[in-house]
C-alpha cells in the first residue's frame, strides 16, 4: 500500500512524518459537530471492483459495474457544499461552485510538474493536486485544515488510495518544514486570507529548496507599486479578506521575503461562468457578490475580484 509513512520514509523523512502525523491525529481527535455525519457518509461509499481513472483532462472514476447511483448521488450530497471541482464519480457529475478546471487550464501550459514532489498549500478538497497527478507529478501532499473539504478528498481517495496524493487536515503555520524541501509549492487563493501575508511568504519559501518554484495565485487590484486594499470590513461578502495587492506592490513583497526569477504568467477577472450557484453549492455565489448595476465592482463597491499567477524561484 502506498502510505504517506512509507513514501516518507524512503525520503528519510521519518522524523517529519511522526510530526505531521501527530498533529493530523490530534486535530481529527477534535468534536466536530458534522464528522459523525461526514464519517458516515464515507462509510456509504459503494464498493466498486474495477473501474478507470482519468486525471489528466479531468478527474473522472468510470465503471461498467451496475451501481445504485441514486444512493451513490446521496452519499456525495452529504459532503455539500462541493466549493472546487468538477468531478465525475461513476456516473454522478459533482458541478462544483468552481469550475476549477478553467485556473488549471490557465496554469498548467507554463508549469512541468513530471516527477516533482509537490506541496499544495490551501488545497481544498484536493481537486489540483488530482490535476498535478494527472500532469506526471510524482507525489502530490495537500495541506487543508477545513474538515469537510478533507472529507470530499477522502470521498475520492476511497477509490485512489495507491496514488501518491495525501492531505493533511493542517494550517501551513502549525507544521514545520521537512529537511527536504518540496521541488513545487503551490499556494492559490490562500495569500488574501493570511493577516500576515509576509508571513505566509516565508513560511513557504521554508519549504522549498534553491531549485523549487513556488506556484502563487492570488487576488490582486489595479494599481502602481504603492497600491494595496485592505478592505474596511467584507470583501466580495467575504469576512476574512486582509491584504489585496496591485501587482508591482506583489513583486516587491516577493523580492523581499528572497524570491528570484519572478514571473507574471496569468491574469484574469473572475467570471460568474468560472463561480456560480450549483446543485452542489447552493449558497450565494459570486453574481450576489458583485455591484448590481456594475460588474467591475463588488457589491461593498470595491474592485471586483481579478486573479494574477505568479512563478518564482528560492
Ligand atoms: C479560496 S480557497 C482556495 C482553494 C484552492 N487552492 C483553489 O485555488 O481553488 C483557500 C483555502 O485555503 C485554506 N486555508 C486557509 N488558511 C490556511 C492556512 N493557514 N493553511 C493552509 N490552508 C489554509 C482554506 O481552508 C481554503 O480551503
């Protein structure tokens, strides 16, 4: 079997794996009031003898087996609201609120992830790091502490568990870095959450080695080098949104944390087509977010979200 402890230690990285282990343990030790119900859904998971695997156009199980997918579609519908996706589980389209597959498309043509061990800051329910397995990545170790974004990951994990792809159900700050650095670190739609975003900088530079490339996706505004929002109270309705920076400001808190070879590759606006209400997400989503009678701005009038993806060397 294929266990993060095993891959770990062929690393000689014993020592971490303990570590992470430890506090994995501990925090699924917590009482949180939707596990039961979460766990039980797990458990729900038909048993499916043989079945394919498509990760690299999508992230699609198939099977010829007959299966009750009525039952099947419950199960997944309890681990509502499916934020990042698509996904497709033997014949059950999960349409995610994100139709994520449009940043990896955006992403992937500058990237190569073949053999590379990966560390995915933020990861969610694991859809990237799916993706990142599906572009020739060696092993994939996502880092998420919501619980229910985990258990969506477990969901599929159920049915890959000999991929390389693991998630530690952690925040960044509580884990100290391995001696061996990730060779890709991924930190997207992380940075505007973090008080301290110079903080989060360094923190994943301290989990890189001089060769890595750091993979960081955020939302930026318009602006000179002098330009960053921080939003007087919510941000697209969003409560815990800190720090937006223009990105000329971005690049000098890169070269100031030691980043080199800083690289600008993607910018887009946020389209309802990209972040909208689904049968998985039935919540507001960004259409309520933003002005009424002016799409370029929110609804507390301030820019509307724009994304840039930066690549940058230890
Ligand atoms: C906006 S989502 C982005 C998810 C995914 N990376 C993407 O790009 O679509 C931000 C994620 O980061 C997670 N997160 C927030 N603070 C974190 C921290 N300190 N360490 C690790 N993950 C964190 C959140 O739980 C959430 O799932």
């Amino acid at each position: 079997m294929n266990t993060l402890a095993a891959h770990l230690n062929e690393l000689n990285l014993g020592d971490w794996s303990e570590h992470i282990n430890f506090l994995s343990t501990q925090k699924l030790a917590i009482k949180h009031g939707d596990l039961p119900r979460w766990r039980q859904a797990l458990s729900k998971l038909p048993t499916v003898n043989n079945y394919q695997v498509n990760l690299s156009d999508e992230v699609k199980l198939t099977t010829h087996e007959q299966l009750d997918t009525k039952q099947l579609e419950q199960t997944l519908q309890t681990l509502c609201p499916w934020r990042k996706g698509p996904f497709h589980l033997f014949g059950i389209d999960i349409d995610s609120e994100w139709q994520s597959n449009l940043k990896w498309q955006r992403l992937a043509k500058h990237i190569n992830l073949t053999d590379k061990r990966i560390l995915d800051v933020g990861c969610g329910n694991g859809y990237y790091g799916f993706r990142m397995l599906g572009s020739g990545a060696k092993s994939v170790i996502g880092i998420e502490p919501n619980l229910l974004f985990y258990h969506q990951f477990l969901a599929f994990k159920h049915y890959l568990n000999d991929l390389p792809i693991w998630i530690l159900p952690l925040t960044l700050e509580q884990i100290n870095p391995p001696t061996i650095g990730f060779d890709t670190v991924f930190s997207m739609g992380v940075l505007y959450h973090r008080s301290d975003p110079i903080g989060h900088l360094q923190n994943l530079r301290a989990f890189m080695t001089e060769q890595s490339e750091l993979v960081l996706e955020t939302l930026i505004i318009d602006g000179d080098e002098n330009s960053v929002l921080m939003p007087k109270d919510r941000y697209a309705q969003m409560r815990n949104v800190w720090f937006i920076p223009s990105i000329l400001m971005l690049e000098i808190w890169l070269k100031r944390v030691g980043f080199k070879n800083i690289r600008l590759v993607d910018i887009s606006t946020t389209s309802t087509t990209e972040q909208r209400v689904t049968n998985w997400m039935q919540f507001q989503s960004l259409a309520d977010f933003l002005h009424p009678h002016n799409h370029n701005l929110t609804i507390e009038n301030l820019p509307a979200p724009k994304r840039a993806i930066f690549l940058a060397n230890k």
